[in-house]
C-alpha cells in the first residue's frame, strides 16, 4: 500500500489517521455507522458541507413560506365568505328601500296618518 509521511511520521492506509483512529475516507456509509455518528466525519459530508447547509437553510425558507401562503389562503376564504355576506345584506337592503319607497306604500303611510296630503292629479311641468 502507499505510504503517506505526515509530520515526520508515517502510516498507511489500512492503518488510519496518525492518531491512531480508523480512517473514515474508505468506509461506506451503513445503518451502525449513522447510529454512531461516524458518517459526519466522512470525507464526502466535509466537502458537501456548504451545500448541505444551504440545501438546509432553502428548505426552512421553503417551508415557512408555504406556511404563510397557506395563512393567507385561509384569510381570503374568510373574507370572500364576508364579502358575499355583506353583498347579501346590501341587496336586502336595496330591495327594502325599493319597496318602503313606492308611491302605492307611501299614499298608504300617509293616509294611515290622518294627513290633509293627496296625490296630484295634474303632472308635473318644467320651468324654463
């Protein structure tokens, strides 16, 4: 195998770091590896690292934005429901205005009232 030196002293590859830890460069990244940690310190992750952190930063955006589109779906239901409501009263409204003042309900209030006012039997003209 190759010999690497490394401040004066030398180890191999089968042989792992020179503090004596097992390289973890070679090693493929398994179910007890993951429980232990041990892929955190591969040489892969190390090198990915910025983009793993971007990649995780892109997803909170990502979901924190959704959650507010979400909110604000949620608001505009509620105000389209209002809006419908209140063009509902509006048009209630209307329709009893409409009725309150046709000339049949008002000769008929007015006469409910004991007043000295009739209708007029000539129409009316314009001043010029």
């Amino acid at each position: 195998m190759a010999e690497s030196e490394h401040l004066g002293t030398t180890t191999s590859s089968k042989e792992g770091t020179p503090d004596g830890k097992p390289s973890t460069s070679g090693k493929k990244i398994n179910l007890k590896n993951i429980f232990l940690g041990d892929f955190l310190v591969n040489d892969f992750l190390r090198r990915q690292a910025k983009l793993l952190l971007l990649i995780t930063v892109y997803t909170f955006i990502y979901i924190g934005n959704r959650y507010s589109v979400q909110q604000e779906m949620i608001e505009i239901d509620r105000l389209r429901k209002k809006l419908t409501d209140i063009k509902y009263d509006a048009l209630t409204r209307s329709s009893e205005l409409t009725e309150r003042t046709r000339q049949s309900r008002i000769e008929e209030y007015v006469s409910s009232e004991h007043s000295n006012l009739q209708t007029s039997t000539t129409p009316p003209y314009v001043i010029e």
